[in-house]
C-alpha cells in the first residue's frame, strides 16, 4: 500500500522573499526575473509577515497612483493560508479548492510565527500529476 502523499513531497522549497520595506517596484522585479507569481515577506529574522502575489500588484496598479511609493508592507496580505510538511496532500487540495487560492505557504507550525520552509502550489500539483 503505498503511503498518503504529504505536502513535503510537492511542495517547492525554495521560497522567494522579500522585506517589509521593499519597494514595489522592486517586488514587482523579483517576481518577473525568478517567473513567481507571490513572494513570501519576512521581517529582519527571516520569519514570514505576509505574502504579495501578482493579483495583488495588478490590482494597486489599477487603484493607486502612487504604488511607486509603496512598499511590500503596505501590500502585503497578513493572514496567510499555510500548511505544514504533514499535512496530508488531498487536506492541501481541498483548502486550496476551497479557499479560492493558488498556493499554500508551508511553515513547520501554522499556529507561530515562522520562517517559510516552501511553497505548494496548484502549479507543483500539476506538475505532479503529469509525472
């Protein structure tokens, strides 16, 4: 019987980040240079505070003359959906579906705070299912 796959076996880990202060312009470089669509935002200790995502670019872009200004803090979205490198692949799935969302941030314990350890994605999920 083969053993239920785990978030730990897809997820990509090595997770793009950015700090508070950078500016927008600079977040927006980082994710067309490394071809992400979020960058994970951490504080001075590397421990996440918040994620930015392409949607969420696109929409200051359209709503904010003044994003050149801004920085990832005053981007960021601070609830961050995660999952942990236990979590059962098909529990990742259905909060993915059920969310509305394109990736899950995978911290060691989702309840603390923490530094990100990777990233599952509906892409990694595809991926996957093409292998």
């Amino acid at each position: 019987m083969t053993p239920e796959p785990l978030v730990r076996d897809l997820m990509s880990r090595n997770v793009l980040t950015c700090q508070c202060d950078t500016p927008i312009p600079q977040v927006a470089r980082l994710m067309r240079d490394h071809d992400v669509s979020a960058l994970v935002v951490v504080d001075s200790e590397g421990m996440m505070d918040g994620l930015i995502s392409r949607t969420d670019l696109v929409m200051l872009r359209a709503h904010d003359e003044y994003w050149h200004g801004l920085r990832a803090e005053h981007v960021m979205v601070k609830h961050v959906i995660c999952a942990t490198p236990d979590t059962p692949l098909r529990d990742a799935v259905t909060l993915l579906l059920a969310r509305k969302i394109h990736r899950l941030i995978v911290l060691e314990d989702c309840d603390k705070r923490s530094k990100p350890l990777g990233v599952l994605s509906i892409t990694d999920i595809v991926r996957d299912m093409a292998d």
